[in-house]
C-alpha cells in the first residue's frame, strides 16, 4: 500500500452497503479518509433490510439484536451522543420456548431468572444452570474477545501461547468436545440441552459436530442482554448509514462493481458501470466467494474458499396476521422431537426435515405501530440447507405446511386463517439479493474444531491493498460479528 502524501486523504472503496460494510465506512470516515460505496441494491442494509404491507412492517432479515454498544460506538467514534439518533432498550426476555411434549418456558435476559424458570419449568437444576451461565460468560471474556477483536491471520496480533492459554484457562473439553456433547454432560433435562444446543444455529453450525467453545454465545443473550431498536431491526441500518452520510461518505445505490481492476498483485480501482475508479484501498463487503470469483476473475482463489462446509440457510415467511397471539413474545421457538434428525438432514442430506424446528420473531409485541390494532406481524423461519440446486418450491410448501402443522399442533389453533398476506425468502433468493454464494447465512459453518481459523481473513494475501468484511469472512457472522469485522478492517487499514 503507498504512502499517502501528507494533506491527501486516503481514499478507500467499499463494495456492499451491508452492516459491515456501512460500519466500515463510518470507522473509516471517521479517521479522516474519503470514502465511497457500492451497492447493487436501491437500499442498504444488505441482509438487514425492511418492507411493508400496508401497516404490516417487516423486517426482512435479522431479528436478534446483540451487543448494542457495538452501535453507540460508532456514533461516538464521530463526537455524536448515541442517544440522540438511535434509540433501544433492554428487553426481560431472551425467547419463549415450546416443546413437543406441552412444556413451555421463558427464557429470561438474566442467569439466575433463567435458572430459575428451568428449574420450575423443565426439572432442570438450577445450580447448574448458574454455573454454565459464568462459565459462558468466562469463555467469551477469555476467548471470545481475543478472537473477535483481532485478525486471526497477522501473526503479530498475538502469539499461539496466548490462544492456548485462553483455551486452558476455562476448559480443555472447548475444542475437543461437541457443543452438544458439552451441554449433556453439564445439565439433566433434554430440553435445557436443546435450548443451549440452539446457540449453534446462530453461526449456521450443527451443535452435534460444532465445538463447546460455541456455548459462549448464550452469555451474550442471556448476561449481557437481548434489545429491541425502537422502529424495528430496521433502525439500525438507517441510523448507521445516515450516520455515514453525516461523515462525508459517499452512497452509489444501484451501482453494481463490474470488476475490481488490478496490476500483478496490485489493485488500482474498480470498475463501475463500464467507469474506471481510483482508490488506494478496496474493502469487500460480498461474499468473499463471489470477490473473487467473479470481481478478481480469480477461480482458483475463489475454489480454495469453497474447501470449507458453507453454513446453512433458511426459509423464512413473512405473515401478516389479522389476529393476536398472546402466549407469544418477542422471539419464539418450537423445537422439533428430534433435533439430531433435523441437523442430519441439513448438514447431511441437504434436505428439509419434515418436523422443523420454527422461530417466530413478532415486532408488534413491542411497539404496537408495527401492525394494525389487535394484528401481529410474523416472521417465521426454518433452518434449511444451503443452495445444491434442490426443488426449492416443493421444500418451501413442505415447509409452510409443516410449520403450520406444528403451531395449530402446539398452539391448539390455527394461524393459517389469520394470514391475510405472505411473502417469503428461500436460499436462491437470499443469494441472488445479498449475494451470499449458495444463500449460506453466515458464509462458512463452524462445523470443524478450527473452523474459526479457517474463515478467511479479513485481508487478501494475494492482492496488496484488498480487504474483506462482513459475514463470509473473521470472525463469523450475524450483526455482532459483522461489526466486529468493520473493526479490525479499520484497523488495519
């Protein structure tokens, strides 16, 4: 990368108006050099995008909302007061969950209500629940930090010593047992088991195959907190990106990169719309697959991405419902009988599993304006396989029907009457709108114990001056992590 000449910024191109993409731009705006982006679509926010149907709002994408202060810090990287253009709050509840055999909890936003409601609810033990709760919480503060604040892949970030000693300073079994294997030797009830087994579902991993060192997740949720955006998911995608425009960065929408033009291992620019651009640094917020691909025309780059499992991907309805529902809260699951069985025919056979497990995510339970009076917007999603060229139209009306099965099953009522309009998403269409190869959600799975240093890097080792963030790529997707990535490709920068 050259040296830029005292009085002249840096310019730096961003490819993508995702949340990492868009998070990147203001950290880099932020330090003082120009930045432009690209993106496709008419509207950024990449996955985390919105739509309406009348006054039915939906939010199209994630529904989990994590680790709030990563977004107060951008606001306050730029001399603004958070508060004043973005507002939250911390919700009591993490989910509600439904069994199979009637019994029924609230997971609470707090370790020792958690236990609590377990041990009343499930026969779980309470003490053990308090205990896989700190341990949770040590893993991520010994771990958890060093990996998701640090590229993996500098060397001088920090020695192996310091990741083994991480490893050793909670426990042994992290990296050589499965998640699920984990979980059944710390707790009693097979539905406490399901419900930390879940947590792997959120990096698209399979709990049976993916490592212990995942069930630092549920510290997040649980410990630190589960929020709500005031306006819907939505909100955070438009306040980090009014919050860009604010810092001088530049937004092309509907302005697809034809290519990203190099010399030898050197990049020059890109070329948009047939117009060649000169930039002194290019940050990719596409599928790092696709990158190469089909910006760098680098196949062989582009196959080595591939040696590893993609993640899986999801169907997902979006109901409007002309009625309400009032055991249901924020975020809702309806566990499947058999989980292992679920898992084997994603990973495994590349299908559909004909009892899913369902979430339900519904907005209106906490602000009312998100759907008409005594009405609920529903967002519903299964896990699914990632793209292998399956008949997806028959695994989605499979999928619709066994979803509805399963809540007039659970819920002694059935929704289907109350929908009044529908809409979905499928892996197909989640590529070909984000352009995440094979629709995977989160790039690669974390099916492996050294999954985590297998993602790619968030820096090319073949091309000086390309840099890539977001969900394909370290650390790992999901808002938190994607965040995350905009952090460490600044710092690189």
């Amino acid at each position: 990368m050259h040296h830029v000449n005292p009085g002249t910024a840096k310019r730096v191109a961003i490819i993508g108006a995702g949340i990492a993409g868009l998070a990147t731009a203001v950290r880099l705006a932020a330090k003082g050099m120009e930045v432009e982006v690209f993106e496709k679509n008419a509207y950024p926010g990449g996955k985390l995008s919105h739509f309406a149907f009348g006054e039915y709002q939906f939010d199209a994408g994630p529904s989990l909302f994590t680790q709030a202060a990563q977004v107060d810090e951008l606001f306050r990287l730029c001399g603004l007061n958070p508060e004043d253009h973005f507002s939250y709050y911390r919700s009591d509840e993490a989910c509600r969950y439904f069994f199979e055999s009637g019994k029924k909890m609230t997971a609470y936003a707090d370790r020792y209500k958690l236990a609590s409601e377990m041990a009343s609810q499930l026969g779980e033990n309470e003490e053990d629940v308090v205990r896989y709760m700190n341990s949770s919480e040590s893993a991520f503060n010994h771990i958890g930090t060093l990996f998701l604040t640090k590229s993996l892949h500098k060397i001088s970030s920090f020695s192996f010593r310091e990741i083994w000693s991480a490893i050793r300073a909670t426990r042994p079994g992290y990296l050589l047992s499965s998640m699920n294997d984990y979980n059944k030797n710390l707790l009693k009830t097979k539905e406490a088991v399901q419900i930390f087994n879940r947590y792997a579902t959120y990096n698209g991993s399979n709990p049976f195959t993916a490592p212990a060192m995942l069930s630092m997740i549920p510290h997040l949720e649980i410990n630190e907190g589960t929020f709500y955006p005031a306006g819907g998911m939505i909100s955070i995608t438009r306040s980090i990106h009014q919050l860009g425009e604010r810092m001088g960065v530049k937004f092309h929408f509907n302005a697809p990169v034809d290519s990203i033009l190099t010399e030898g291992k050197k990049l020059k620019g890109l070329r948009v719309n047939g117009e060649k651009l000169n930039f002194d640094a290019i940050v990719s917020n596409m599928d790092v697959y696709y990158t190469y691909g089909k910006l760098l025309g680098n196949q062989v780059r582009a196959k080595k991405v591939l040696k590893q499992e993609r993640s899986s991907s999801a169907v997902i309805f979006y109901w409007a419902v002309n009625t309400s529902f009032l055991e249901l809260g924020l975020h809702n699951i309806f566990f499947t009988e058999d989980y292992q069985a679920e898992f084997q025919h994603i990973f495994e056979r590349a299908s559909m599993y004909h009892d899913p497990t369902v979430y339900i995510n519904i907005t209106s339970k906490m602000e009312s304006n998100q759907a008409p009076e005594g009405a609920e917007n529903w967002f519903v999603m299964v896990n699914a396989p990632h793209d292998k060229g399956q008949d997806w139209e028959a695994f989605r009306s499979e999928a619709r029907q066994n979803v509805l099965a399963k809540l007039t099953r659970m819920l002694g009522r059935n929704p289907e009457p109350h929908i009044v309009f529908e809409d979905y998403l499928d892996p197909p269409l989640i590529d070909r709108k984000t352009n995440s190869y094979t629709g995977s959600l989160y790039g690669t799975s974390s099916n492996s114990k050294f999954a985590a240093f297998l993602r790619h890097p968030n820096f090319s080792s073949s091309y000086q001056g390309l840099y890539f963030v977001g969900g394909s790529v370290h650390p790992g997707g999901g808002i938190p992590l994607c965040l995350r990535s905009a952090e460490i490709v600044s710092n690189l920068i």
